[in-house]
C-alpha cells in the first residue's frame, strides 16, 4: 500500500445538500472525512428546487406518510438550526370543486397539522378570497396553510462551512473519475479541474452522493452491480415579475392532477413551478422547453388577474430529480422519498449510495447514512445535528432584530444591504463585515467589493457564477456592464486569482 497516498474514513462524492449534509454530521461524529465536488457546490439539482422546506401536502394523496411526517417535524428542526435563511410562509390554495373535493383537502390539511408537532408555524384554516384583487372572481374560497421557504444553495453551502470548521476537506471543481477497491480500502482517483490535475486519495468508505449521477457512477467508475437505480425527473421554473404584493405562496391545482406553485421570491418576483418530465441521462445543461414554459404560463394565467407571457419571463431554471426507480409510477407519482443502500459483500470495502430525497429531509437523510456508517466505524458519535445551529443560525430573536443590530454595529452600512447581508450570512455578517472601514468597490445591485473578497476567502468562490447565481441570487438583478465589471474584477483582483490556485492546490 502506498503509505503517501492520504487515507480519510469516509469519501464523498458529490457536494449537493446530501453530500454536505452526510459529510457534515459525519465530520462531527469525529470521523476524517473528504467531500468533492465536480462544479461548484450546489451546482446541480440543489440549486434548482421549488426552494420549500415542506412536508409535501400534495404527497398524502400517495399515501406516504412517512415521509411526509418526516418533513413536517424537519421544517421546525431546519427553522431553528438556520433561523435567517429559512422563513416560515403561508401558502393559499384557492378551491376547486371539479378537481379535488373540500372534504378531501380538509382531511389533508387536518393530518398536515397533526402528523407531527408544531411549535413554530400557525395551523390552516379556510379562506374566502371575495375581491382579492389578485385573483380571477370564480375563486371565492379556498385554504390556507403554513410550510417553509429556503436559500437551497445557501443551504448547502451552510453544511460545507460546518463540515470543514469540524475537520472535513472539501473541494469544488474536482471529479472523481475512478475508484477501485485495493486491499479493503477506495483507491479515489480525482481530477482538480481548475488547476487540471490528477491525484488520489484512499478511503476506508465511500458514499455516492452523486444525486443523478447515482447510477452512472456506480456502472462506470466503481464497475459495481447495484439492484437500485435512479428515475431521472426534470423538473423546471420561471421567474416572473411579481404577480401580487402579499408575502404568501400559491398552490395552485391544475387539471392534470398536478400542482404548481407561485412563491414571492426577492422582494421582486414570483417562481412558478414545476413541472415533472421524465429524463434520460444526467447532465448539467439541464433547461426549460417552450412547452414546459407554456404549461407554467397556462396554469398561471388560469388563476390569476395578471396576465404573464413568454415575454415576461425573466429567467428560468431545471434540474433532475434523482429518484428511486420502481418501474411502474408515472413521474409525479414516483416517490420523493430516499433510499439508502449499502453495499458490502465479502467484506469489501463497503459503498454507500444514496437514491432520492427532498432538500427538506438532508439531515435526516444524512442521519441515516451514519448510523449505517456505525458498524464500520465504532468510535463514532451519536447524532448532533437537530439541536445545534448552522453556520450564521447562531441567534435568539428575528432576522429583522438581527440586522438592527448589525446595522448598530457598522453604521456605514445602508439598511437594503444590511437586511441582505442577515438574510444570507446571518451571524456571519459580523465576520463579512470584520475590521473594514467600508464596502470597497461597487458593482451594482448591492454588491461591493467587500463581499466578493469575503465569498471568494471564506465560500469557495471561484468563478463569477458561483458568486452571482449559489451563494447570492444578485444576478438577477445586474446588467450586462455590471456583469462584465465582476469577470473583469475576477480576473484582476490578486485575492480572486490567489484563491483560485489556492483552492485549486491539490492539498486542499
Ligand atoms: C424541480 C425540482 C424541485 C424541487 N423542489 C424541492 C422542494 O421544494 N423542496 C425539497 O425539499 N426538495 C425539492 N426538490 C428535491 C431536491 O432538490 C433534491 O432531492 C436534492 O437537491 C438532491 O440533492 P443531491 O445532493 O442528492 O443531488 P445534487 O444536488 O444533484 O448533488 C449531486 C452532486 O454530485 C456531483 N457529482 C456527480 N458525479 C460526481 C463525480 N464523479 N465527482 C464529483 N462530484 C460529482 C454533481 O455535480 C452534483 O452537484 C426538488 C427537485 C427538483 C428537480
């Protein structure tokens, strides 16, 4: 055995919310683990979801109540481990009698708010909506219930930043391109793309946290047989300016048994999504089709007094559900749940892969990989993470006092981007903030110099995109100069081009 060759107990591959949720309580179990990420982290279908930390009203039709129970009881874990970036929401679902009957959605909504306990968010009740003004007048009633709104990128990014202060390293822009079991460890074969380099490391379990990459991974790198697979589910949003000014979402039915969700997103707009169409192979260039954008539109269109075009969409997004294969459901009626599987035979080096999930169910998700990690690894600790807060999560109060008190901290700093800075970093904003004297260059919509240096230290940031579109949404609201000005700051900056080899050193 190559004694130069680094060992870790645990290697993961892939830095989507499963990969940095397993890598982050495995870290403080006080296992030495390793997570790499081919993109940016988040770079798939973690930031491409409908954002909600939610039990799924929609899934109890389905029966699965486990896991919706399971999400229910997450939502109040999740909103006091990161209390800034996730915002409990109420959500209206305007009656359709022809479509699912009120008895129906009344018994729905009686389990939703008794599956598991609730201490934060409010219970449903019925609404009458007579002259909203928002929407269309044959929609007189209907209810309303409470579920939860997430960062999904920022999410993951929070488990990252906690999985390397408990020891982990963690790389973005590095594959794994092989590993082959050599004397009951993992030989891992990786290749840095930003520095374009190939290096290896031993591992003495491997975990597939490749999302829809799952099976690929497991047919054409680690030449295992696996009995699981993976059903591939597209699923795409757009963004529209927003439909109405109120904070609560929509859900919306439509005549296809489907739902679609209309969610206040940026103070500016409203997401509409989604749509579920089953997919071939995994890839990033992952994009909406005109028809999926005409359907989003129709249902929209359907409900609503405001009237939105293909011309009013200002952006739009997918991503690949990676979900478990059973070979008969159609592809909304595919479970949403996960399914862990390990595989270890003749005391091989054991692998496991991960198929399914929500974002809302990570930590649990990431809980489970544990305990089956357990017997490989007696010395491990129990679980931690329910009680204990993420990165920035660290705080007692609201949000808003929050910023106040930021803002008494650094008078210099104006309340928009104050409110921004506690949204996104919490208490990390003191950190963001540090000793500076001010915000340093600008950049337009908010964004400085400060933070594009702090992104680039203390988030892994290496290309514009991963600061413009993972760890802020600040694209969305910068023109095409302003776009260029950040590439040209990228490739001048001495602490941009440092970190991208630093980040790219082989000893991460
Ligand atoms: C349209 C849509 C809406 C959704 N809405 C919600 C929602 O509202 N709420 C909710 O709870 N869930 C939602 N989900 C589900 C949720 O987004 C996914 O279950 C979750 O993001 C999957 O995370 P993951 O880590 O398994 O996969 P990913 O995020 O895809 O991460 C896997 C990562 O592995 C990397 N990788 C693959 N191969 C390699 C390799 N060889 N080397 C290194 N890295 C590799 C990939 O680049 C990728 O980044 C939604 C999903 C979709 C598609």
């Amino acid at each position: 055995m190559n004694r130069e060759i680094e060992t870790v107990d645990m290697l993961i591959v892939g830095g989507g919310i499963n990969g940095a949720g397993i890598a982050c309580d495995a870290a403080g179990r006080g296992l030495s683990v390793a997570l790499y990420e081919q993109q940016d982290f988040a770079g798939a279908t973690s930031s491409a979801s409908s954002k909600l930390i939610h039990g799924g009203l929609r899934y109890l039709e389905q029966y699965q109540f486990r896991l919706v129970a399971e999400a229910l009881a997450e939502r109040e874990v999740l909103l006091k481990k990161a209390p800034h970036l996730i915002m409990p929401m109420r959500f209206v679902l305007p009656h359709q009698p022809s479509l699912r009957p009120a008895y129906l959605i009344k018994l729905g909504l009686y389990l939703y708010d008794r599956l598991s306990s609730r201490s934060q968010l409010p219970a449903s009740k019925a609404i009458d909506f007579h002259h909203s003004g928002i929407l269309q007048s044959q929609f007189e009633t209907g209810f309303e219930y409470s579920d939860c709104f997430v960062d999904d990128a920022r999410l993951v990014i929070l488990n990252i930043i906690q999985a390397k202060q408990l020891g982990a390293k963690v790389k973005n822009y590095c594959q794994v391109i092989d590993a082959k079991e050599v004397e009951q460890y993992w030989l891992v074969t990786l290749y840095d793309q930003v520095n374009h380099q190939t290096f290896q490391k031993r591992a003495r379990l491997l975990v597939n946290a490749a999302g829809p990459w799952v099976s690929q991974f497991i047919d054409q790198k680690l030449n295992v047989e696996s009995e699981q697979k993976v059903r591939l589910v597209k699923g795409s949003h757009i963004i529209l300016p927003k439909l109405y000014e109120q904070p609560h979402a929509y859900i919306l039915q439509n005549d296809d048994q489907r739902i679609v969700f209309v969610i206040p997103y940026l103070d500016r707009f409203s997401l509409v999504g989604t749509t579920d169409q089953t997919y071939q192979e995994a890839t990033h260039q992952v994009e909406i089709s005109k028809q999926e954008s005409l359907y989003l539109l129709d249902v929209v269109n359907r409900y609503f007094i405001k009237q939105s075009g293909i011309q009013d969409i200002i952006h739009s997004f997918s991503g690949l559900r990676p979900l478990c294969e059973d070979k008969k459901s159609s592809a909304q009626k595919v479970t949403r749940d996960y399914k862990l599987v390990l595989q270890h035979a003749n005391n091989s080096a054991p692998l496991i892969s991960i198929f399914g999930g929500k974002i809302t169910t990570y930590r649990k998700l990431a809980e489970s990989a544990c305990k089956l990690a357990m017997p490989f690894f007696p010395q491990m600790k129990k679980s931690w993470t329910a009680k204990t807060p993420l990165p920035g999560g660290d705080f007692n109060g609201t949000p808003e006092q929050l910023t106040s008190q930021l803002l008494q901290s650094f008078n210099w700093l104006d309340k928009k981007i104050a409110r921004r800075y506690i949204a996104q970093y919490g208490t990390l904003a003191w950190q963001l903030c540090g000793n500076k004297k001010g915000l340093g260059e600008f950049f337009g919509a908010g964004l400085y110099q400060l933070e594009i240096d702090y992104l680039v230290k203390n988030e892994w940031v290496i290309y514009p995109q991963d600061l413009l579109w993972r760890r802020t949404k600040l694209a969305l609201f910068l023109g095409e100069k302003e776009l260029q000005k950040i590439t040209k700051y990228f490739k001048n900056s001495p602490i941009c081009k440092g970190a991208m080899s630093a980040k790219g050193e082989i000893k991460d």
